[in-house]
C-alpha cells in the first residue's frame, strides 16, 4: 500500500485562518484597551491607587443580583 501525501495547500489555508483570526482579536482587544485607558487618563491625572468608576461600578451591581 502507498501511503498518502498529507495536502499541504490545506494545512496552509487553516494555519493562515488560525494566524489570522487570533491577530484580529488581538487587535481588536489592544484598541479597546488603549481607549478605557485614555478614557480615565483624561479625568485625574494627579489621582493615584483605587478609584471607583462607572464600569468598576457596573461590575459590582452585576455581583450582587
């Protein structure tokens, strides 16, 4: 019996979509990060440690129901 050749045009076009699909979220998340951090940049700049905001705030309600 010959043994078959793996497709290698189609290891190719999965390994492209799996690359591709994780750089997209990772993009995706380094923009979303860096606009909540200007975000809260903008209102104190002096303020350092812990400070309550409105999705710290929203978390927390969502805990208690």
């Amino acid at each position: 019996m010959n043994k078959q050749q793996p497709d290698l045009n189609r290891r190719s076009l999965l390994k492209a979509l799996t690359v591709g699909g994780t750089a997209t979220v990772a993009l995706a998340a380094t923009g979303i990060s860096a606009a909540q951090a200007t975000e809260s940049n903008l209102g104190t700049k002096s303020a350092n440690g812990y400070h309550e905001t409105a999705h710290i705030r929203s978390y927390y309600n969502s805990l208690r129901s």
